[in-house]
C-alpha cells in the first residue's frame, strides 16, 4: 500500500497547488501503550523534499509533535507538465516517494 496519496493542479497565474496526505503512525515516544504500560518508541517523519522537474521546491524538517497521517499543502510557482515528486524520510531511515505530472 502506498503511503503517499499526492494531488498536484495548476492554478491560475503560473502557479502549481501540490497535496500530500501521507500515511504514517508519527509515534512521539512520550505515550504508553495501553495494554502493557510500555512506552511507544518513537516513529515520526523526519524530512520531507518535494521536487518539479527535479529542483527543490519545498524542504521541511519535522519532529514528533506533528499528528498522525500528516496533510501537507503549498503552491510554488510552475506549470501544466512539471514533473512533481515527494519524498520522506523517518527517524527509524525508512523513506517512501510518489510521483506526478501536473495536469
């Protein structure tokens, strides 16, 4: 199953709107589990590098603090054809990439 679900459309005055919904748990390691009392180690993005037509166009540093299946939005300046593509990494070195071309 993907982890990323990425929307990207071209707006109006050369701009580009990219959605991200990532599926991820963003565990703190401050919260006990329940049934055993025991910290949940912690498992939260780290990085997240978005591209169009592979240049940097967003990079974001996260920590613990952001929730569950994070929802990023933002627009850059670009154009119907651009080749987008979001890319995150966890403190636990997992890392997970989707695609598009913006339409």
């Amino acid at each position: 199953m993907a982890s990323i679900k990425l929307k990207a459309k071209s707006l109006e005055g050369g701009l580009v709107e990219v959605k991200a919904l990532m599926t991820h748990p963003m565990e703190t390691g401050l919260r006990k589990d329940s049934a055993t009392g025991e910290l949940v180690p912690a498992h939260y993005i780290t990085e997240v590098v978005v591209t169009a037509n592979d240049k940097e166009v967003l990079k974001t540093n996260w920590g613990g603090s952001v929730s569950k299946n994070p929802y990023l939005a933002f627009s850059y300046k670009g154009a119907v054809g651009d080749k987008v593509k979001l890319t995150w990494k966890d403190n636990k070195d997992a890392t997970d990439s989707a695609e598009l071309t913006v339409e």
